[in-house]
C-alpha cells in the first residue's frame, strides 16, 4: 500500500530522464517568466508571449489561448485576436460554463507601475473575458492551474506551493497538500478525486486534496485531464497523448507535432486541446490520433 503523503514523495529513479523532461516542462510553464518565444513581441507586449492555458467556450466552441500578453481568442491559423485589449500575463485560466471564465496571474506592465497588485488572485468574467471580477486573493494567490468540478473549485497555488478548494465560487479557500503541481483534473461525478501531474508522476487524492498518494499506474504527464467516466487524457513530457484509467493499462493513440507542450485540454474523449512551447494551438477531433493546427503564432 501507498501511504498517503502531504508532499511529494522521493523520485522514481526508473522515470530520471522522463522526470528532467518534466521539471521543464515545469519551469517553463509554471514559473512566471518574462520570457517571451515570440522574439521581438517581448518588449511591445504585441505577441502572445508563453501560452499558460487553451480552453474552449461552449457558448460558440471559440478557442480561447491564456498567454503572457493576455487573453487571446483564436480566429484563424493566422490570426489570435487579443480580448478587450488586457494585457494582463493570465497564468491559470479554465473555462466554467458558456462565456463564464476563470483566471488568476500578473497585471500588465502599465497597470502594475500604477500600484496593481503583483499577484491577481482570482477573478471572474460572465462576458468571455470582455471584463473581469476580482474574486478573492488579490496580492496574495497566484493559481496557476483552476480546475471545477461539481461544486469543488480546485486551485494550485504557486505562492504556497499547495493545492488549495473552495465550494463557494473562489471565495474562501481550504488549504490542501503541499504539492508543486503543474496541472489538476478532476470532474463533477466524483469532485471528492483530484489527480496531480508532479515531477514525481500523477498523484490522486480521494479526499479534495487535502492528501495525495503516487498513481503507480499512470505513465509520468506534464498535463492531464479527466472525463466523467473516470477516463484520464493527459500529454507525456514527449508530447505523446496517453489515455487511461486507475488499475488498468494505458494507450497512446497520438503525438502532438512538436513535442513538448505548455498547456492542454480534453474537451471530450475525442476533442483535444493543446499548445506546443512554440506558441502553435494545435487541435485532435479524434481522441489525438491526429492533430491540426488551429493557430500558429509568428
């Protein structure tokens, strides 16, 4: 048996090369940096900057990117138009319900010179990311992964390097584990079961987070994804899509061109979502199989 743990346990040494892989994957999504891969988008703020999140909205099946330079919707492979002209860096982003968005990250350059608060906490949007709310944990929380389920709102919080729950809309938070997570799943039929992809591979928690053990089962994951029949969808450090479930084998159907990605999203077994470290949205209508590219930045 596993014992349950509150941090992450040792390192596997079978998995040393997947988990350097990883721990990039980690860096460079997780951590925040100025760095921007669109080369001399980096001082104007014009490009997209590092993509943190790719979601879509169920009130048009838009395509939605949450980058460095702010929030971006995907209008052609050649053209991501910028919402509302926010240029805030939006590091955890997800998609609730039709044009109800949630984010956290860093405000623009401008409006931080002007006193903001480096940290946004967590906000809301009713109008697909036209105007924002803040929630909760303004100057406190930076959460880069938000993740609801039923009535649960999960959250990894880079400040307290700890899972973090609320059932009451992002309003008051439960501290978890203390984790370093780059990505959480979980979904409304079982909100109590929260997956983590870790440097140490994915961890489950049957109790909100509150304790992770090691899902020896799963292959090591950078991001990942859960649908309402327990089925998991996540990407390999290598970019290869893997599916499965708890005790049982997995498969992969699938490569995302590139390799490496930054962020990923399972809309449903069959439709995926991902952005490859170049800032390329790449898009599977068939469980990942095959990929197309949806928009692909300059």
């Amino acid at each position: 048996m596993n014992p349950r743990i509150q941090h992450s346990p040792a390192r596997r040494p079978l998995f040393a090369v997947a988990a350097v892989m990883v721990s990039a994957v980690l860096a460079a999504c997780g951590a925040g940096s100025e760095e921007d891969g669109t080369g001399s988008h980096a001082e104007t703020g014009t490009g997209l900057g590092h993509v943190h999140a790719v979601a879509m909205d169920p009130a048009d099946e838009s395509i939605y990117v949450a980058a460095h330079y702010g929030l971006f919707k995907v209008e052609s492979p050649e053209r991501a138009t910028r919402v509302a002209d926010n240029r805030q860096d939006t590091m955890g982003f997800t998609i609730i319900g039709p044009r109800t968005f949630l984010a956290s990250g860093h405000p623009a350059p401008a409006d931080a010179a002007e006193g903001t608060p480096p940290h946004l906490g967590l906000m809301r949007s009713t109008d697909a990311g036209r105007t924002w709310t803040s929630v909760s944990e303004v100057g406190e929380a930076d959460f880069h992964s938000l993740q609801q389920a039923g009535s649960i709102l999960y959250a990894y919080d880079s400040q307290t390097a700890g899972v973090r729950r609320s059932r009451d809309g992002g309003r008051t938070w439960v501290d978890g584990a203390r984790i370093e997570a780059n990505d959480l799943a979980a979904h409304e039929r079982e909100p109590e079961r929260v997956y983590a992809a870790t440097q140490q591979g994915v961890q489950v928690s049957e109790d909100s987070g509150a304790t992770f053990e090691a899902l020896r089962e799963a292959p090591d994951l950078t991001h990942l994804d859960v649908l309402d029949d327990g089925t998991l969808v996540g990407v390999a450090p290598d970019g290869r899509v893997q599916i499965g479930m708890e005790n049982s084998a997995w498969r992969s159907p699938g490569q995302i061109p590139g390799g490496q990605v930054s962020a990923f999203t399972a809309v449903d077994g069959e439709h995926l979502l991902a952005a490859g470290q170049d800032g390329a949205v790449h898009e599977s209508r068939d469980g990942g199989r095959t990929f197309d590219v949806v928009y692909r930045a300059d």
